[in-house]
C-alpha cells in the first residue's frame, strides 16, 4: 500500500492544501512555524483518527477539522476518504457519506498507530533512543534485532522492569518484599487465632443477663415513647387553639361581607391613572388652541420679496465672481512690471551669445536652439572618438608580444593522441554501476533466495515437485476460490439459518397447538359461522309461524321437523333466544373468538411454511453437493485433494508468495548472467582502447575494477597534454582575434574623427557668426540662448494675462448695471463691486423672509396634528374609564373607589385566613386542617394543661430514670463480656488473615505473571535471533558501511566474554569494535541501519507499507546525511518512503542525488 494524495482541507495551519504523492522518495520541507509537524499529525489522523486533544485547532474549531487523500493497494485499487474529527462516523467519503472501517482494513492492515508508528515510522528521538538502548545491551544481537524488528527502541528498559518489578514482589531470601512481608503478617494472624480462649459458661451467664436487661430497655423505650407521642398532640393542640378560633372569625367575616366584585391589584392605579390622564389631556389642548393663534397672527406679518428671489441665481452669480474682478484690478500693475523686466533679461542673454543682432533678430537663432541635445551629443562623441583611437594602438603592441609567447609554448609539447574512443569505453564502464560488488550481491541473494524458496516448496501441504514445476501449476485464481468461499459461506449459513427457522417454527407451531388445545378444553369460543347458522334456523321458523298464522297454510310436518316434537311457537321462542344469547357471547367474548381464530390462521400459516422450509432444505442439500463437486474438479488440473475454500484460499496465498519468489529467482539468476556478460564485454572494449594508445595494460582476473583503475591512469595523463595544447590554441586563436579588431578599431576610430568635424561645422556655423566654437563652450552658448527665449515667453504670457484681466473686468461690469437695472434701479451710478455687495445683502434678507415663512407654516400644520391627536387620545381614555365601570359591577365613575375598597377588604381577609391555615398545617405535625379541628373538639381546652404536666411528670420521673438506670447496666456487662470476650479478637485475626491470603494470592499472580512474561519475551527475542540473524545482519552490514562512509566495513555477530552473541563493527583493516567504543552518532547510525534492513527484509514476505521519517537526520553531517539519503533512494524503489524535515540542507542534498531515484519535494509555507 502507498499515500497517493494527502488532502489538508482543514488542519492546522493549513486551509485547501494537497500533496500529490506516489511511488519513491518523498521530502516534505518546511522551516519552522510552516506546518510540517501539523502535516505529519494530520497523516497520522486521516489513517488512524483523531487524538482526543489536538493543538491543531488554533485556526478551524474541532468540528471543521478535515483531513483526507487516496491509498493505493499493490493491485492497483484505490479508495479515497475524509476523516473529521468525530467519535462516530468520523471516515467519509468523497460525498460526505458516512464510510464503514472494514472498507479501510484492505487497503490499511494495521488498524492502530500505535504498531504503524513502531514498525513503519521512526522519528528523530527514536533513532537516540535506538542508540542508547544498544549501549545498554553492550551489543546484545538478539535483542537489537528484536528491537529494530518490532520497532522497540527500549527493549532493554521492558526486561528490566519485568525483572525489577518482580524481584521487588518476592525474593527467596528478602524480608522486605511485599509477598515476603504479607506471608510474615499471616502466619501472625494465624498464631492469634490459635492462642485466643474464653470459659464457655461465664460467657454465657453474662451474656444471659445482657439480654434480659435490653429486653427490659426494649421495653421501657417503647412506652417512652408512646407518653411522649401523646404529650406532643396534647402540646400542639394547645399551640394552635388561638389558630384555629382565629380562624373560624376570619370566615365568619367573609360571610358577613356578603358578595363582592373582585378587582385586580392594579385596578385602583389603572382608574388613578385614567382620572390623571383625562386632567392632562385637557390641559394640553388649551395650550395647542393658544398655540395656533399665535402662529396665524406670525404669518400674517412675514412679506415675500419674490423678484429678489427670482434672480437668486444670479445674483450668487456675480457675488462668486466678485473676488476674481477684485484680484484681477489689483494684480494687473505688478503684471505689467513684471512683463517689462522680463523682456529686458532676454536682452542681457542675447549679447552674451551674439552682439550683432537684436532681440527682434533673435528667432533667427531658434532653429539652433532646437538642436540641443544633437550639439551635446555631438560634443560627448568628439571625446570618446579621440579615447577609443589612443586605446586601441596601445592593444596593438600588447598583442603581439602574447602571441610569440604562446608560439613558443607549443612547439615544446608532443604530439597529439586520439582518446574519445578511451573516454566513451570508460563512460560507458562507469555508467553502468559497481558491477564487481553488484555480481558479487547477487549471487548471494540468488543462493538465499534459491535456499529460501525450496524450503518453502518443502513446507507447501497438498503438493510436491521442483520449482520449475511449481511455477508451471495452472493454480486457479484468488477472486475465483473467493467466489467459492462466499458461496460455501453463504450455503452454509443457508443451511444454519434454515435449521434455526425450522425449530423456530416446529417449537411456535407446538405451542399454538397446545393453546388450541388449552382453550377448547375450556369451552368452545362461539363464531361467526355458528351465529350465522342459528340466525338462519331462527328466519326460517318465523316463516313457518307466518305462513301457518297469517296465511293459514297447511305446514305439512315442516313444524315438526323444525320443533322437533315441540310446538312451533315455543321452538321459534328457543331459536330466538339461543341466537341473542350466541350474539350477547360474541359481544362479550370478542377478544376470546378473535384469539381462537388467530390461533387457527397461525396453525395453518406455521404448517404451510414448514413444508415450504423442508423443500428448501432438500434443494439447499442438492446444491451444496453440485458445488463440491464443482470445487474439487477445479484443482484436478493440478493434481491436489484441495481443502475447504478458506483453507485453500491461505494455501494459494502461500503458493502465490512462493512462486512470486520462484519467479523473482529466475528473473535474478538471468539479470546475473546479463551482468556477468556486461562486465565481461566492458573489460574487453577498454583494454582494446587502451593498448591502442600506446599503453601496456595488465589485466587480473575478471574483476572490472583493477581495469578501470587503469585506465583512469592512462587517460588522465593523456587528457592533462590535450588539455593543455587546447588551452593554448585557444588561447591563441582568441588573440589572433583581438589583433585583428584592435586594427580595424584603430581604422574605424580615425574615418570617424573626419566625418564628426564636418557634421559639427553643419550644425553649430550660425550659432557663432564669425567666431568658431569649440565643443567644451558650446554647452555655456546654447544654455544663454535658451535662457533668452525663456525670458522672451514669459513676456509674452504675461502680456495675454493682462488682456485676459481687462476682458473680464469689462464683462463683469455689465452684468452688474444689468442686474440692478431690473431688480434694484436705486443702486444704478454706484460701482460695480458695491452694487453686486448690495444686491447680496438684498437677497440674504429674502431667504430670511422665505425660512421663516415656512417654519411658521410646518409649526401651525403641527399644532392641528397635536390637536386631532389629543382628541383621539382623551376617547380613548373615556372608553377605558368605562370599560372599569363595567368590570366593578356597572357602577357609576365615581362609585368606583368605594367599589375597590370593599374588594381590597375581601383580599385582605383572605390573605389572613391563608396565613392562618398556614400556620395551623406547619404546626399539625402532618394533619389535615380537618383532623386538627376534630382532635381539637374531642378535648377540653380548660384540662390541657394538667394533662400535659401529669405526662411530663412520668416521663421525666419514672420512665426516663429506669432507662438510664438498664443503660447503665447494659453498658457494664457489654465491658465484662469485652474483657472476657476472646471470639472479636480471633475473629478479627481471621478476618485480617483473609485480607493478607487474598493479598498474597494477587501479589503472586502478578509475580507468575511477570515471569512468564520475561521469558516469553527472551524466548521470542532468541527465536526472532535465530531465524533473522542472516538474513538481516547481512543487509545491516551493508547499510551501516555506506551510511559511515566506510569508517566501518560493516558488522558482524561474535560473543563476549561470557559467551553471549553481541554485534561488533568492522574496520577496513579487519579490527573489531565493540559498540560501547562507538560514538553515540555511530550507535544512531547502527539503529537505523537495522531498521532499515529488518524493513528490507519485511517486504521480501509483506505487503509494501509507507515508511514515516521524521528528522531523523538532524544530527548528522553532509556526507553522511547524504549517504543516508542515497539508502533511502535505492529502498524507495521497493515501498514508499517519506522523509520530514526542518532543515533545506537535507533537500538540497538530495536534489544532487536525485538522478538514482524518484524524488519529490513539497515545501510547506509556500
């Protein structure tokens, strides 16, 4: 199985974020605080479920956590799921439905983390932890493989605290164990018991006396009791005697009040509260009637000034343009200064470039002008030109002494040999791998794996032959003995569930027989056909009644035939009574002749279907033979008695592994061949190449390596004089054509310094007149030239302005006179500025007049809306004063007080009789207020008081001291018999001995437990020794040589001291080094190897599963992290591998290593 896809829609950091995975070696980067731990629990979450706390809910609440993705089966199957963090139904999919866990268990075989996590993940403080565990098994090869097998990183720790925890239980010699101690603790208990006595007969005299003194206090106590019971009652009647003849006057007010109208508790404030609203509603539409006359006496003195109004536009018009009229008659002197001052500069400007002309000459001198950056260009090129000229007759010289030089140089080298033949046989060699070692590992998997499958053929049940034959055997499919394991299923649980149905039926039927036989026993139920029948007997004897009385007809014996021997009149009055009586019984008994006739339908209904369940089952048998033998003729072409489906679906599982390593054997004993042929071919075409350029080579054996060496010899030698002669020519070459440009520089530099002098005599010759300018001036010239145009523009525009102020001013001026001659002909002959300044003031004051016409308008419009609104309003308060009249009884308004008085009189009285009758019931001691009054009645309250005194008189005197006096005695004979008494004391030494036996007997299950545990756990690390140790230790080897670059050559089993197997390293010079010598990186680099090796050798028997790293390379350097990566990269191409990781230094090393494997890297926080 492999991820495909990692979907985190809501997790963590991260919203709509996918990793598209797959097949290889996969690096999910991310620095800190960018998610890659949120990523890492969120794969773990989507396979396994959500941890109860997460602290990934920072951004999306717990109920929108989402994570999902697609596993891909070996086979190619896919299932895509969501998980949310939910207790049920938390696996979905693509469409939100709820998805059953058994869809996960066949793509996800390990249903807990827990397991995933120890046998296909390793983090960063497991590999320590790894590394300090070996240490502290000093090497131990068994656990170690254990360890690194199961994905333990602290076996050790288990068996010491199996160990610890048992000895600190029990020892044979110890004292201070809690077995040992709690054995001591008995066998005291035991003594006490043994040594506790008592005389049998003082025991029971005392013990005799006990009993008669605490019948007598039994006694005693219980007409204490009754005389204290009875003072009670006495006492509490003459408590609540006032009560109740306070209570009998509060009813006989309540009669003498006679009936009442009950109000409300608010009625009196609802009645206040209407009389105060009526009086302010009166008041409020006096002053709304002054208010309107007051506001239509304002707006007859308010006049409209309407043609002011109407030139409002206007007016605001000009007023907007006053300001601009103002500043254009102040602003046109300094303007006409300026003008002139402006005009006299540009003069100044002409002469410094030109004395002989004038200012209205000047324009002649523009085109110049326009030519500005042409002339600095001009002058710029002028200087390159005179640099590029000296610079390139000074290369010239330089040249030419490099080139005798190199001349030199290579006239002293020899001559010149061919090797790209050499060089592409060696690419070649090298390209194709270390094939010594590649030859040299596959010969010896190829015999492990030949070993390895005939065993496997030799424990295979049911067959026997070679592998060659085995791998021909036409096996039937897996999908088709499923086929036939559901359908024996499937029969089987036919036949279960047919057998069960028909003891259901058989038992029910039994039981519904013997219910009908029950109720007919107890009398026959009457029916429906019995009723029917008698009905029909009674209408044919009122026939014969009617013919033989109405019509007179002759009966003919019929009378005697219905009668039998009885007159027809009697016999009609039997059959009408007996059908009313058969009537009466099915009305009556109903459910009687329902039940009977249930009963009935169900005997016929069981009966039919157990028929029908018996011709099932004889079909059910007939098929299950047709499909036996239809199985067993499946595996006839193969020659094997087969099993049933579900045992012969495992033994295919198991054939299906062992052909698949047949297979994968043949296909490795053929790469082999092709490799030896490949190396044998390389070696040939080298040496060939090699003594074709004059080299003497000496070839050993048929090893490539030693050839190569070599060759690599010679050909550097070669390839160090080709170098250096290329280096040379080119060096040459290159020269030659820096000359040759030098040259044609120098040429190109001086044609251009003529044609420059001509262009710049064409494009400053007017600009001096008479006088030549040089380049260096002509920047200062053509700046005074352009000053003195800028000058001569800004009089000009300042000229326009001022012909622009006169033209406004006289149109404003105008407007003014023509506006004042319409609306005010008195302010005619004034200036313009005061006229517009007047005719403003004159239309402020209209808009005064306007406003306040129309806020005397809206507040009149308001004072006749407050007057209908009050109106309504005093309506409304007369129907709710009636509507109380009518709720007091029809009164009149001012009848209504005394109204509320005499109903504030009745509440008051029965509030008082309620708190009376409250007092009496929390006093009656559980009595009805009934019970009490009787009581009451039965006494004489003048005797009360001597009859509670002679109660209490006997009590305190009599019956209270002669219980004291058995107390005391009581007490006495209970000490003597204590004193006496040894049965509590060995009775308590038997309890206590229980506790401590059934202490000692959980103490010891636990102690038995923890040692069978212990050597359950050694034996399996010892067998898990004994059939890995090979296997494993020899890809160990491999990987811990590559991941210590070398420093070690790999790993071996040996014993120490006391004869155990411990693992030790290997130097290149053959010394051996004991793991506690090794560095603590070292033992890191130990652990993962044999975690990687023991999921090596995992995959060869099961199905590829993702392997999980996380940081695991943290501590390690380039190169050996690199190499680590190089590890991985070749076991990604057997089963999925995902590496996590803070640190970029790890992808970039990888990406350099990218070309031997699938590679992928998802940065998080992009």
């Amino acid at each position: 199985m492999r991820i495909a896809r990692l979907e985190l829609k809501a997790f963590g950091p991260f919203t709509g974020r996918t990793l598209e995975l797959g097949p290889g070696l996969h690096i999910v980067y991310g620095p800190n605080e960018a998610g890659k731990s949120s990523t890492l629990r969120a794969l773990k979450a989507w396979l396994f479920g959500f941890d109860h706390q997460t602290p990934d809910n920072f951004l999306h609440a717990n109920d929108q956590l989402l994570v999902g993705g697609c596993l891909q089966a070996e086979d190619s199957r896919e299932l895509a799921f969501y998980r949310r963090k939910k207790r049920k139904g938390d696996i979905l999919d693509l469409h939100g439905n709820p998805l059953a866990p058994e869809a996960l268990a066949g793509f996800l075989p390990i249903a807990e983390k827990s397991v995933f996590e120890a046998l296909y993940g390793l983090s960063h403080g497991d590999l320590i932890r790894g590394g300090e565990d070996i240490l502290a098994q000093k090497g131990e090869v068994g656990q170690a493989l254990f360890s690194a097998g199961a994905g333990i990183s602290s076996l050790r720790g288990v068996l010491a605290g199996l160990e610890n925890e048992a000895e600190a239980l029990f020892t044979a010699r110890g004292t201070k164990r809690e077995i040992n101690e709690a054995l001591a603790a008995y066998k005291e208990t035991q003594k006490i018991v043994r040594e506790a006595s008592l005389s049998s007969r003082e025991w029971h005299e005392l013990n005799n006396e006990l009993q008669a003194a605490q019948v007598a206090l039994k006694g005693i106590e219980e007409q204490h009791g009754q005389k204290e019971r009875r003072r009670r009652q006495l006492e509490r009647i003459h408590q609540l005697l006032p009560q109740l003849v306070r209570r009998n006057a509060l009813r006989q007010q309540l009669v003498d009040l006679g009936e009442v109208v009950e109000l409300d508790d608010d009625f009196s404030d609802r009645r206040q509260e209407i009389d105060r609203t009526l009086h302010t509603l009166a008041h409020k539409e006096t002053v709304v009637a002054a208010k309107l006359r007051e506001m239509q006496g304002k707006i007859a003195t308010v006049s409209a000034r309407q043609p002011v109004l109407e030139a409002e536009d206007a007016i605001e018009e000009l007023h907007e343009r006053l300001g601009e009229y103002k500043k254009g008659r102040e602003d046109r002197p300094r303007l006409e200064g300026m003008r002139i001052s402006s005009k006299g500069e540009a003069a100044d400007f002409l002469r410094l470039v030109r004395q002989d002309i004038s200012l209205e000459q000047v324009e002649t001198l523009r085109a110049v002008s326009g030519r500005r950056k042409i002339i600095g260009h001009l002058a710029a090129r002028h200087e390159g030109l005179q640099q590029g000229l000296s610079q390139s007759e000074k290369r010239l010289l330089e040249i030419g002494g490099e080139l005798g030089k190199i001349d030199r140089d290579l006239a002293g080298l020899p001559l010149a040999k061919n090797t790209a033949g050499l060089s592409q046989a060696l690419r070649m060699a090298r390209k194709s791998g270390g094939l010594d070692a590649d030859l040299t590992e596959k010969a010896r998997i190829i015999e492990e794996k030949k070993r390895t499958c005939l065993q496997g053929l030799e424990r295979l049940p049911l067959w026997s032959g070679n592998l060659a034959e085995f791998r021909l055997l036409p096996l039937p499919l897996p999908e088709t003995v499923r086929k036939y394991e559901a359908a024996h299923t499937e029969q089987t649980a036919r036949q279960r569930e047919s057998q069960q149905e028909g003891e259901r039926l058989r038992k029910r039927l039994a039981e519904v027989q013997a219910d009908i036989r029950q109720r007919e026993i107890s009398g026959n139920a009457p029916t429906e056909e019995a009723l029917v029948l008698i009905r029909t007997q009674r209408d044919k004897g009122w026939e014969l009644l009617r013919r033989q009385w109405l019509k007179g007809e002759d009966l003919a014996g019929e009378d005697v035939a219905f009668g039998q021997d009885q007159p027809l009149p009697e016999a009609y009055e039997k059959k009408v009574a007996l059908a009313d009586t058969v009537a009466d019984r099915l009305r009556h008994e109903a459910d009687r002749v329902q039940a009977f006739a249930s009963l009935r339908a169900e005997q016929q209904s069981l009966e039919g279907a157990l028929a029908e369940l018996e011709n099932n089952a004889a079909q059910l048998s007939l098929a299950f033979t047709d499909m036996d033998t239809e199985w067993r003729s499946l595996w006839q072409p193969c020659a094997i008695p087969p099993l049933s489906p579900a045992e012969m679906l495992a033994w295919l599982a198991e054939a299906a592994a062992l052909r698949l390593s047949a297979e994968e054997l043949q296909a490795r004993e053929v790469e082999l061949e092709r490799k030896s042929s490949e190396r044998e071919k390389i070696s040939t075409t080298l040496l060939r190449e090699l003594a074709g350029l004059g080299e003497r080579p000496s070839p050993r054996g048929k090893e490539l390596e030693p050839i190569l060496l070599q060759v690599e010899d010679g050909l550097e030698r070669l390839t160090a004089i080709e170098d250096k002669r290329q280096r040379l020519l080119e060096k040459k070459a290159a020269l030659e054509g820096e000359h040759l440009q030098a040259e044609n520089e120098k040429i190109r530099f001086t044609e251009e310094l003529g044609l420059w002098r001509q262009e710049w005599q064409e494009v400053v010759g007017s600009l001096g007149g008479n006088r030549r300018i040089h380049p260096a001036e002509a920047g200062d010239v053509l700046e005074n030239l352009h000053n003195c145009f800028a000058r001569l523009k800004e009089a000009d525009e300042l000229r326009k302005r001022i012909e622009g102020i006169d033209r406004d001013a006289g149109r404003f001026e105008e407007a003014a006179l023509a506006l004042a001659r319409d609306i005010a002909p008195g302010l005619m002959g004034q200036p313009a500025a005061q006229i517009v300044a007047q005719l403003k003031a004159l239309l402020n004051q209209a808009r005064n007049d306007r406003t306040l016409h129309a806020r005397y308008a809206q507040e009149t419009q308001a004072a006749m809306e407050e007057k209908l609104r009050l109106a309504e309003e005093t309506l409304l308060a007369r129907h709710q004063l009636a509507e109380l009249c009518r709720l007091a009884g029809k009164v009149l308004p001012e009848e209504l007080e005394a109204a509320e008085k005499r109903s504030a009189r009745y509440h008051s009285l029965l509030d008082h009789l309620a708190q009376t009758e409250h007092i009496l019931i929390e006093g009656a001691g559980g009595l009805s207020l009934a019970e009490l009054e009787g009581q009451a009645a039965r006494i004489d309250p003048d005797a009360l008081p001597e009859e509670i005194a002679r109660l209490s008189q006997k009590i305190e005197q009599d019956l209270a001291p002669d219980g004291k006096r058995f107390s005391v005695l009581i007490g006495e004979k209970k000490n003597q018999l204590r004193q006496m008494d040894g049965n509590a004391r060995a009775a308590e030494a038997a309890e206590e001995g229980a506790r401590l036996l059934a202490k000692i007997r959980r103490l010891s299950e636990r102690y038995v437990l923890l040692k069978v545990a212990g050597y359950v756990l050694n034996s399996e690390i010892e067998r898990f020794r004994s059939e890995n140790q090979t296997p494993v230790l020899a890809i160990t080897s491999r990987y811990f040589s590559e991941l210590t670059l070398g420093s070690f050559a790999g790993l071996r089993a040996d014993e120490d001291d006391e004869g155990r197997p411990v693992l030790v390293g290997i130097r290149s010079n053959g010394t051996r080094v004991l793991v506690e010598r090794m560095s603590s990186g070292t033992r890191d680099q130990l652990y993962l190897a044999l975690r990687l090796a023991s999921l090596e050798w995992r995959l060869a028997n099961h199905e590829p599963m993702p392997l999980i790293l996380d940081d695991i390379l943290v501590n390690a350097d380039d190169a050996r992290s690199g190499a680590a990566l190089k590890i991985l990269g070749q076991l990604a191409e057997k089963t999925q591998v995902i590496l996590f990781t803070h640190h970029r230094r790890i992808v970039d090393e990888a990406l350099q290593l990218a070309a031997g494997c699938t590679l992928l890297v998802h940065e998080l926080g992009t």
